[in-house]
C-alpha cells in the first residue's frame, strides 16, 4: 500500500479521485461556503470582505486563504482586491473620472486606491486608459474547476486548478502580455463557458472562440499542429514532430505540447506515445483518458446514427 500526504500527489500519481469524498471537487462544485463566498464577492465586488466578516458567516479566514490560493494562486484577499482593480479599471477604460472610480471602489483617499491600483496593474490609474489586464474566471466541468484567462484579443490561458503549472503559467502570462492577472470576464470567456460546456455535452467537436498562444516560433508551430489533429484521434510524439517539419525531435514536440496553457481547445490530450500509452498530461492520466474516451464515444455514437437503419438495408 501507497500513502500520499496530499490528494493531489496521490492524483499525479495516477490515481482517480475519490467520487464519495470528492477530493477535488471533480465534478466542478466548490464547497458550499466557498460559492457562498464567490456568490457574495460577485454580488457587491467593491465590498471589503474583511476577517471578522468571514467569521460571521461562520467561514474561517484560513481556510478561505488556503482555499483561494490553492484554487486561484492567490489568497483571498488578494483576490478581492484583483477583482475590484479589474472592475476600476474597465470604468476607467470606459471614461470615468478617477474621482468617481476611487469613491466607487471603496476607496476614500486617491493615495490609497493610487497604491492598490499600482500593485496590482504595475501602473498609475491616470496611465492606465490603454492598459492590459488578463482577465481570469473558474469555468466549472466534469472534471473539476479549471482556470481560463482571456486578453481583448482571446483567450489565453485555460487549466485545470489543480495543475502543478498553473502559477508558473500566470508567470508566463505577466510577461508575455507585461500586465496583471486579474478576476474577471470579458466576452471571450462568455464564448469559451459556452462553448466549454457544449463540447463536455458532446454537441461542439471544434472550438470557436479566439486564441492568443504567444510563445517561441517553435512552439507556435507545435500548438497549431495541435490544433489540426481532428476530433476523437490522436497521434504519437513522433508523428507530430513529423507534421510541424521536426522529425527528429519528438522530445522537443513533447516539451512544447506540456507548455501548452489551453488546454481541451488546443488538444494536446490527442498526443500519445508510439506504443500507443498515453503518456504524460499536466491535468493527470485519469483526465486525459476521460477526454479520449468521450470524444471517442460521441465520434462513434454518431457513425451509428448516421448508418442506415435495418429496415432500409432489406429494403423495407
């Protein structure tokens, strides 16, 4: 027997997830008091939620602190505080003066909402009317909360929560795109929830909403490869490196398919090894199984629709 200190070692271990005490919350649910806590941040976002507050709704603070930081990459407060920040920034964005932002915000001096507004987007409020933020929500799927992030242009980023990469992703996100990472949503993310939940539905085989993958030329090259291996197959390593004009490095196509940050919509899931194994998968095996079988499952259920019935063979 095999002990782990947490679920989520057992899990890259390549063990499923318990389905009585949903370790993971792998049917997307969070915990009861911490949708009360999101349902409350979302209902008033300019409210400060401070400890005594969470007590009194019978939450403790460090538990919410841990939750959110193992959830989002941040505590719960910092949370908050991006979530308001991305708020004051789209009113900016949309003409507002900064007095009517600050009071709004639950701000009462221009230094103080000056100094949050700094911390979080790297900028002075005043400068900020042509910012860049990454606007990130929990999408919730069969498979657990996974994060998806978006700029004006698309989508950037979509993980499983629990994923060992995700904060080295939002690392990558500050930088590639030199802005914050904040809660929020934009359009983009509307069409992916959409679009996410119609393919976990088994009614969309191809992704729509517009992607933003910016990365090394190599790379880029890899991830679009990604993209062309159609619905319910899958390719070896090998065959992939040879379709983005690599033959000889399969390993490099490897590395690349892990850095992926889109996961499900650019489907490095379809990649497998040439023994037909399936390899490594940053969201776990038990995941990438599950998404091969169920597009595999929907791809075969409607060949057998689309066959003529028995009447229409005799001739009936």
């Amino acid at each position: 027997m095999t002990f782990y200190p947490t679920a989520r070692e057992a899990l890259f271990a390549g063990y499923r997830p318990c389905k009585r005490c949903r370790p993971l919350e792998v049917d997307g649910r969070p915990p009861e008091w911490a949708a009360k806590l999101l349902r409350a941040v979302e209902a008033n976002p300019e409210e400060r939620i401070r400890d005594a507050d969470l007590r009194a709704m019978d939450i403790d603070p460090a538990r919410a602190r841990r939750w959110f930081h193992r959830q989002y990459g941040m505590t719960f407060q910092a949370y908050c505080r991006g979530r308001r920040m991305g708020d004051a920034l789209q009113s900016i964005r949309e003409g507002e003066s900064l007095d009517e932002v600050a009071l709004g915000h639950g701000y009462e001096s221009h230094s103080g909402f000056r100094d949050a507004f700094r911390k979080t987007h790297g900028i002075t409020p005043g400068g900020s009317r042509s910012a860049l933020c990454v606007w990130t929500r929990m999408l919730e799927t069969p498979l657990g909360p996974m994060v998806a992030g978006a700029v004006p242009e698309g989508v950037c980023l979509l993980e499983f929560s629990d994923r060992r990469m995700l904060e080295v992703q939002f690392t990558t996100l500050r930088r590639r795109f030199r802005c914050a990472v904040v809660p929020g949503s934009n359009p983009h993310l509307e069409q992916l929830a959409e679009e996410l939940a119609e393919y976990f539905a088994g009614t969309l085989r191809r992704f729509q909403v517009p992607r933003v993958v910016p990365g090394t030329p190599f790379q880029e090259k890899v991830w679009m490869g990604l993209g062309r291996i159609p619905y319910g197959e899958t390719r070896s390593y090998e065959q992939l490196a040879r379709e983005v004009g690599l033959p000889r490095g399969p390993r490099a196509v490897g590395r690349a398919n892990g850095l992926n940050r889109i996961a499900i919509v650019i489907p490095c899931h379809r990649v497998i090894t040439k023994g037909g194994t399936l390899g490594g998968y940053g969201g776990g095996i038990w995941r990438k199984e599950w998404l091969l079988a169920h597009e595999q499952t929907i791809l075969a259920g409607s060949k057998r629709s689309a066959a003529p019935g028995l009447s229409e063979r005799r001739g009936e």
